[in-house]
C-alpha cells in the first residue's frame, strides 16, 4: 500500500507494481494525488501521473477521520509493504507511523520517503526537487559557464524513488529469512548526493571542483556536441588516447594534431579545449549531420545526434526491440514503455486508475456491506 504523491514514492510503487505487485494507493477523496493536476497533456490527464500510476488501484481515503484510519489500518495488517511520502511527521502523527505499523504487523516493511530524512536540521525544510537538486550541489555542476541550471527532468524524485524500489526488494529478501520487516529510511538528498560521486571526488581536499561546461563534458575533451554544416548538432566523444589518435587521422585528417603537446593528453585536451575546440568544429562545419555520423562511425568512435522528443517517441531502436506497449487511461489509450529488463511480451501493462476507481471493490473486500461503503461515501470518508 501506498500514501503517496507527487513523484518520488510514485515512481517507487511503479516499479513494483510493473513486477506484478498489488498496489493500493491511498488517495484524498475528491481531489487526489496532486500530480492528477500537473497539466492535462495526456488527453486531458497529467503527464507525471500517467508515467507513474500504471498498475495501480486507486483507494480514496480521508485517514484523519477515523473510520478512514481505520480501514487504512486493516489493509495495512496484511500488507506486505507500506511506502508514504507525506511531509515529515505527518503519519506518525496520523496514528500510521513505523513503530505503531509494525506492532500491528511485524513483517511489514515501511517505506518513509523524505527530502532529507530524519532527524538532522533540514528535517522540516519542504523539498520539492530543483530545492534537492540544489542543497546537494547539482546545479553548480550543471549548465553553462556564466548560467547555472537545473537538470530537466525530477532527477532528485527519481533517485529517492529508485533506492526506495531497490531497498524494499532487499528487505523483503531480508525478511524472507527473518521472518521480521525494516523500517527504511529515504531522502531526495542523500539519493541526489550519492550521484554526485564523480564531482565530489574531484573536488577532493579543497581542490577546484569541475567547470560549468554545458552539453559538453566538464573533464574530458572532445566529449560533447558540434554543430554541423546543415545546422544540426553532432554528441561525440573521445574516451581514450587510441580513440584519439584515430579521430585525428580519420576524422580531422591531421595525425600530427594527436601528438601535439598541447592535445596529447586528455588533460592537456582538457586545459586547451578552447583552441582544439575550434579545429574540431571547422571540420564538422564542412560536413551534414548525415555525414559527420558516418564518418565518426567509421572510425569508430562514440557519437549520438541531439533528439527532440517527437525523434524519442520515433526512435528506431526502442521500435526494433517492440518497448512500446499500449496503455489503457481513464480518457482513452496511450503508448507506454516497457520497463528496463522486461522482455517485448512480458510487462504488465494496467491501466492507469481514475481517482477512486477501485475504492468499493477494495473495502468489500474488507467484508464491508453496501449500506456501510455507501454511508462512507455520503461522509466523505472515501
């Protein structure tokens, strides 16, 4: 079961789901996970919802009222998981934190999903993403030399979500021997800020941390985009001395350019990007998109063209492998992408629920009668 909203325990819960678990998610009667309201590019449905809520049967449920606690606690007595990412302290004071969960059902493993965890200072700080993305030092690292910018997607949600769905998988293997489940711990923070590995280290000791450097690589050079002669834009990358010494001959046509002592080096590449920089792009200056990727191919060397997303929803190689599915909404059916690891006919594909959808299927399962399901309703309970 699942108290969530926005993306974070959203994007946790769909994973599991997308495996084939069971999920409940709780939501305010008459208004929803907020993210139903987003925007309405879906045909009408929000575009963060309709990624993030397949699979999933939708409970409305007003848990501060008691009848609403209550049937929250009878489905969480035979839960296996419990994911919720309330503000801080919101469900402990509801009567549904860790410790009263699992005096009611010791195998439960619940999930609390935060933007920076507890206790500490931030505790009670909101933490919407680009806030995450912030504190833990991605956009120093991101954008351009005299711009800062934030990454274009919810990276900071994504994360926390993903270890949520990692470290559930592993208590219930845990549990599996146990017999007992786990209280997990989650912060946007601590996920954002173990993806930034690389600049930390590299920044070790005091030392200068790496340079705003756009779409291209902060450390290694040539890494990055170069704009072609019919104005399209060009991803490679040199990833080693080999790489580079064949790029140079074939590519520049100037194997001298590879020895230089001011290119034979990634660190000297790095340092003098500047003026390397402009030798690269005059070659690519003279070349089509079309052109400089078959060359670059023929090396080979990485490359990559710059898509937009209606080249992302025509990509040739997702159509190869058959990763798109459809997917059934409240307002009519889209495509959606199979899950990673998921063979082309083996993901689950539900639909994506109307808000409330499944909350009388769920509470007569509950052993409640029409009358006790229908006085709820008139209530606002559910």
């Amino acid at each position: 079961m699942s108290l969530e909203q926005a993306i974070a325990a959203p994007y946790a819960s769909r994973q599991l789901a997308d495996l084939g678990a069971r999920v409940i998610k709780l939501e305010r009667p008459g208004v929803g996970d907020f993210a139903r309201a987003y925007d309405s590019r879906v045909d009408g449905l929000s575009s963060h919802f309709v990624w993030t809520n397949r699979n999933k049967e939708s409970l409305t449920l007003d848990i501060k009222d008691p009848r609403g606690l209550d049937v929250a606690r009878q489905l969480l007595a035979s839960a296996d998981v419990f994911i919720q990412n309330l503000a801080p302290g919101a469900t402990t004071r509801a009567g549904l934190g860790a410790e009263a969960l699992q005096r009611l059902n010791p195998r439960l493993v619940v999930c609390d999903i935060s933007g920076y965890g507890s206790p500490g200072p931030y505790e009670r700080m909101k933490a919407y993403d680009l806030m995450v993305q912030s504190e833990a030092g991605l956009l120093s690292v991101t954008g351009g030399p005299d711009e800062i910018a934030k990454v274009g997607i919810s990276v900071s949600d994504i994360a926390a979500g993903m270890y949520a769905y990692s470290s559930i998988l592993a208590a219930l293997l845990e549990r599996g021997q146990s017999g007992t489940g786990a209280h997990l711990d989650v912060s946007m923070l601590e996920a954002t800020v173990e993806w930034m590995g690389f600049p930390l280290y590299y920044a070790y000791d005091g030392a200068e941390p790496p340079q705003r450097a756009g779409a291209a690589h902060a450390t290694i050079y040539p890494y990055g985009p170069f704009a072609t002669g019919d104005g399209k834009v060009v991803m490679m990358a040199i990833q080693n001395e080999r790489e580079w010494l064949a790029f140079c001959t074939e590519f520049l046509r100037d194997a001298a350019i590879a020895t230089h002592p001011s290119y034979a080096s990634n660190a000297a590449r790095n340092h003098n990007r500047e003026e390397l920089g402009a030798i690269i792009s005059h070659r690519f200056s003279a070349l089509t998109a079309d052109e400089a990727t078959s060359a670059l191919a023929a090396i080979p060397v990485a490359y990559a063209r710059v898509n937009e997303m209606r080249d992302v929803w025509e990509h040739p190689q997702l159509a190869a492998r058959g990763r798109w599915h459809e997917l059934a909404t409240p307002t009519g059916t889209v495509p959606s992408l199979a899950p990673p690891g998921f063979g082309p006919d083996e993901p689950r594909m539900d639909p994506v629920p109307s808000l409330g959808e499944h909350t009388r299927a769920i509470l007569g399962e509950l052993g409640m009668s029409t009358g006790e399901i229908d006085a709820l309703v008139a209530d606002g309970v559910v």
